[in-house]
C-alpha cells in the first residue's frame, strides 16, 4: 500500500459515515413529516362527513357564502307596556249627592265630554252630569245608581292610544344605554316594532338595583295592552367587519365555535377566532375565508353527522 492509499482510506470511511449518517437524519425527518400527516389526515376525516344533496335539502341544511357584514352589538331588556299616566283619569262626583243614573258600562269607549253619570245633588238638590274629561276607554266603574257619592272615583277614563314600555335596566348595561338609542320593542310572537328610549331614570330599585329605561310607544291600533310584558332589543352600536356569520350557525366542537364549510357533498369543520358578537351576527376573525360556502341552517344536523362520522372512524 502506498503513502496516499493509506491516507486516502480513513478519509474515505469518514466520508462513507457521513452520508449514511445523512440518509438516516432525512428518512427520520421524512417519516416524521408522514407522522404529520397522518395525523392532519386523521383530523379532517373526523370534522368531515359527506351528505347527499337531496338529503340536506330534506333535513333543512341552508348555506351561504361568507362575506362582509354589519354586527349590531345590543343588549336585550325586558318589561311590560303601561299608560301613560297624563292619559289616565280618575273621574269623580263635584258634589255629594245621590247617583240617579249611570250612563256607560265598563269597557266602553267614550269620547271628550261625553255623559258618565247623573248626580243629585245633597245641598241642593240640583241635578249635574259627570262627563269624561278625555276620550278614551271605561276602565273602572265604581258607581250605581240609587248609591251616594264618596270620595272614592266613579268611574276610571284611560286613553291607550299612547303607552309606554318600562324596561328593566341592570348595572351591567346601563353604561351602554342612552335616551335617543333605537330600540325594537316586542311580545309574544308578534312582529317587532321600532321605537326610541326617551328618558333613562337617575335611580335605581332597591331591590333589584334596576333602572328604568321609558320607550314611547305608537298604539292606535291597540296591539299594545297594559300589563303585558314586552321585551326589547336596544342597538348600541354598529360596526361592519371583513366577515361575520348568523350567531345560529355555530355550534361547538372539540370545545371551540366552529361552522361547517360545504364542498360539493363534503361538509368540513372549520374552527372559528371570533371578535365582536351582536344578538344576531358575530364577527370571525380567522377561520373562515370570505367567499367560502357554510352552513347557516341545520347545522345541528351537519354536526350530528360528523360526530357519528368520527366515531365510525375511531372504530
């Protein structure tokens, strides 16, 4: 063997290492990068199921494209419709005397003027008329004929065409309300109507530490019935966002906000960061890519489906 054989074999058997020793560290990292997939893979299958389309149609799956929108950010008061009470009378007799007879029944509806009850007088023995002092309805009757008057009222006069929705207001709302916010009154079942906070009361109940929050409300058509209650929805602000989705359309999964996203027949999960959140739309930050197609009904159903699709698969 030669002088440069001898130092060529060790630089040799060096090199040979080193490429061994390569190829092991990029097939870990390849099958490290396998192991991720997989992995990816597995995840996906489990927030995937496929639905047939004339299935969804049948189960009441609607979509969507996400997309900007407006998030109302309000707060929701409750309370109940009372007169107002410049518009509620209490009627009574001028005079002592003798009640000869009683011109309208309870529940009538009279106009300004119009007789009530006529009065004999005890002094002097006059005969007088009591007469409403407001058109409006006979709310309460306290008077018959042959009795004697007393200081209690004949006869309750109320004009509902105006009243008022008293909304209870906690701490935790109050810094976010004022008079001139819009405020969407409604009860039952019954189409929401358009009205404005006018007056906000200083003070508070002791019990129950609320405020009073006044909205005037139109009422000739005498939908709105004293004692009822009402609930109301206050808008305090606006604000227009990238993209925002119907606060139905979430569901929760994996214990994160998520909506799934439609592909053809395949419907995927897709995990949510939201920002503001209205009653009605909540605004997505990530998660969600403006012009992708989701489900905005039934998602309940999407979601049952892809539970039990992930199961199957666990098994």
């Amino acid at each position: 063997m030669t002088t440069i054989e001898r130092l060529s074999l060790p630089l040799l058997l060096a090199a040979v290492l080193g490429l061994v020793t390569g190829c092991e560290q990029r097939g870990d990292a390849h099958d490290e990068a396998h192991v991720a997939a997989d992995e990816h893979d597995q995840e996906s299958h489990e927030g995937r199921t496929t639905i047939d389309a004339r299935f969804a149609r049948a189960a009441g799956i609607v979509t969507a494209t996400a997309g900007p929108d407006v998030v109302e950010e309000a707060v929701l008061l409750y309370g109940t419709i009372v007169p107002e009470p410049t518009r509620v009378r209490h009627v009574g007799a001028r005079f002592p005397g003798e009640i000869e007879g009683v011109a309208v029944a309870l529940g009538e509806r009279v106009a300004a003027g119009q007789a009530l009850a006529t009065i004999e007088a005890n002094d002097s023995l006059q005969r007088y008329t009591v007469r409403a002092p407001i058109a409006g309805v006979v709310t309460a009757v306290g008077a018959a004929a042959g009795e004697q008057t007393g200081s209690e009222p004949l006869f309750v006069v109320a004009d509902y065409s105006t009243v008022w929705a008293e909304l209870a207001v906690f701490p935790r709302d109050l810094p976010a309300l004022e008079p001139g916010l819009e405020a969407l009154v409604s009860q039952g079942a019954a189409e929401p109507v358009r009205g404005v906070i006018d007056y906000i009361a200083p003070h508070g109940e002791r019990g129950s530490q609320a405020t009073t929050a006044r909205v005037v409300l139109d009422n000739s058509t005498g939908v709105w019935m004293p004692g009822r209650f009402v609930e109301a929805r206050v808008v305090t602000r606006s604000t227009r966002v990238d993209v925002a989705v119907p606060v139905s359309a979430l569901q929760t999964f994996r214990g994160s906000d998520v909506v799934f996203a439609r592909y053809g027949d395949v419907y995927e999960v897709r995990m949510l960061e939201l920002g503001r959140r209205g009653l009605e739309r909540v605004e997505v930050l990530d998660g969600l890519a403006p012009g992708t197609e989701y489900v905005v009904e039934g998602s309940y159903v999407v979601k049952a489906d892809v539970e039990k699709a992930g199961a199957s698969h666990d098994h």
